[in-house]
C-alpha cells in the first residue's frame, strides 16, 4: 500500500496557520494602538485647545490691529506694522529689552553660581545634611508664587526686616523696591536666593564623579582649587550646561515678582520693566492685543535664536563621561 505525505506549502502557498496568526498580531497592535490614542487623548486636546490652536490664533493677530474689546468683524489686517513700530517706534520696548537683559546676565550667572557652591558644601557626609539640602531646596518650592512676592517687597521696603538689620550696624537704609536704582536688585536677588533647584541638579552631578580621580589628584599633589578646576567642573560640565539653559529661559521670562513690586506698572520709572511685564501691560491694560501678540512672537524667536547659541557653544566646552563632545 502505498504511503502518501501531505502536499508541503511552497513560497507561492501561504501557511494558513501563519496568516491567521499575522491577522491576529496585527488586530491586536491596532487595539493597542487605538487604546494608546485614546489615553493620550486627554493630553493631545489640552495640547490643541490650550497651546497649538492659541499660538496660531496669536500669530494671526500679530498681523492685525485686534484691540480685545472690537469683534472679530472689525479686525484689520495690518501686515508687518506692529513688527515696524516694535522695531522703530516704540522706545519703551527697547527699554523692556534692555531691562530683562540686564536682570538675565546678571542673575542667572549669580544663581548658577550659588547653587553649585551650596551643592559642593553639601556633598559631604555630614550629621544633617540632607535637613539642609530640604531648606537650602524650600525656597524653589515657592517659585514665582505673588505671596513671597509680597513678602519680598515688604522685606524690602523702608520699615522692613532688611533695613532694620542694616541699622544694627548704624547703617541708614532706603526704600530699596522704590528707588529706580535698586529696584531691580532686589528682584535679582530674589531670583539669586531660590537657587534650590538647579543646587539639586548640581547635587544629582557630583554623586556621579567617581573618588578615583580626586584620590588619583591628591596623590598627584593637586590641591582642591586645582581638583575643581580641573575635575569637577568638566565632569560637571553636561549638569552646568543643562542648568545654564534652563535657568537663561527661567530668567528671560520673570514676570511675577515684577508685576508685584510694581503693582503692575514696570515702576518706579520703569526700572523694573520686564519683557513679560512689557507685553501684559500692552495687551491687557492698553488692550492692544495685536501687537502684544507681534512681540510675543518675537519674544519666542528670541528665546529659541539664545537656545540655539548656547546648544552651538556648549560643543566647545561641554564634555561627556563617553570621551565625546556636544
């Protein structure tokens, strides 16, 4: 009797078995996909309805003389003019400019700098440090909150705690957030003293720079200015570069603490008018929402051309634990 075998599949004769199995797997990535969708949809119409559809709308009204209080059937399609009297014919704003320049190159600087000399203190086995990390951090925990606005202003002011510990010493004060050339100190200072998150930052980068290098230093001879200079810092370099960009968009975009201390004016003699502060009052106040919505957009270029320059430079002094340079 003669035995017969089953015809085999050739690769012209799908696998019945196979196919099925490729229709099931795909069925199942699509409900996969289909319930990932649906989870991020919560996240995909708040990124719509409140960031993307708002920032077409603004770049459309920076064309436009749209005052707020008119109908849309009334808006005027002005072109490049809001762009043109940003540009030549509004001096204020040049002052806006020079004013948030100032507070970012001076403070951002400062804050990096106490940050990682608080964080360099505070890498050390002591009896209570982590007490100390959780206050020195405290202050970063409030933010750019209005009640330690107002509590920094009446710091500040002639009969405040400041001034009083001033005249311990026979040291006459003055009405620090009133006088056109301190007010703006005292926002940096401000801005200096929560200097809790990027120190966490710092923190988080020297737990990562291995004890061999300053041991290998120490019996070298290297004292601890040379270990720091020549260790520390350019292990350090990827954390300060990522605390840098950060800290530079934070600084740029100061708005609360000059709003509080101004009441929302930019005084005294605009001393504290901030760019932010510049196009809120132009927007909501003189309701000239078209060309706030012009020097919102440039502000957003501006913050992204600074963003770009710091990525470009950090090539050249940023280095990585994986021998290459970014």
């Amino acid at each position: 009797m003669a035995l017969t075998t089953a015809p085999q599949p050739t690769s012209r004769t799908k696998d019945p078995v196979r196919t099925s199995a490729k229709r099931g797997s795909g069925r199942v990535r699509r409900r996969e996909g289909l319930a990932g969708y649906v989870f991020l949809s919560p996240w995909l119409i708040g990124l719509m309805a409140i960031t993307a559809i708002p920032m077409l709308l603004s770049l459309y009204l920076s064309f436009t003389n749209y005052d707020i209080l008119s109908s849309w059937s009334e808006l005027e399609w002005v072109g490049f003019a809001n762009y043109e009297r940003m540009f030549t014919a509004d001096p204020s704003y040049w002052h806006a400019v020079q004013v948030t320049l100032s507070f970012a190159l001076i403070a951002v600087p400062l804050k990096l700098a106490a940050a990682l000399a608080v964080a360099l203190l505070l890498n050390r086995a002591w009896r209570g440090v982590g007490l100390f990390r959780g206050l020195f951090y405290l202050p970063s925990l409030l933010g750019g909150s209005v009640a330690l606005a107002i509590v920094w202003v009446n710091m500040f002011n002639r009969d405040g705690a400041f001034n009083s510990f001033l005249s311990i010493f026979g040291i006459e004060g003055k009405p620090w957030v009133n006088d056109p050339d301190w007010a703006l100190e005292t926002l940096m200072v401000l801005a200096i003293w929560q200097f809790g998150a990027p120190m966490v930052i710092f923190l988080a980068g020297l737990k990562q720079v291995p004890t061999e290098l300053y041991e290998a230093a120490s019996v070298d001879g290297a004292g601890p200015v040379r270990q720091f200079l020549n260790i520390t810092l350019p292990m350090l370099s990827p954390v300060i570069f990522f605390n840098l960009v950060l800290e530079t968009i934070n600084g740029f975009q100061g708005f609360t603490a000059a709003f509080v201390l101004s009441n929302g004016t930019g005084g005294p003699v605009d001393s504290t008018l901030m760019y932010t502060l510049n196009l809120y009052i132009t927007g909501f106040t003189e309701l000239e929402m078209g060309y706030a919505s012009a020097m919102a957009w440039v502000f957003l270029l501006a913050i992204a051309a600074i963003t770009i320059v710091l990525f470009s430079t950090g090539r050249f002094w940023v280095h990585y634990s994986d021998g290459e340079d970014h």
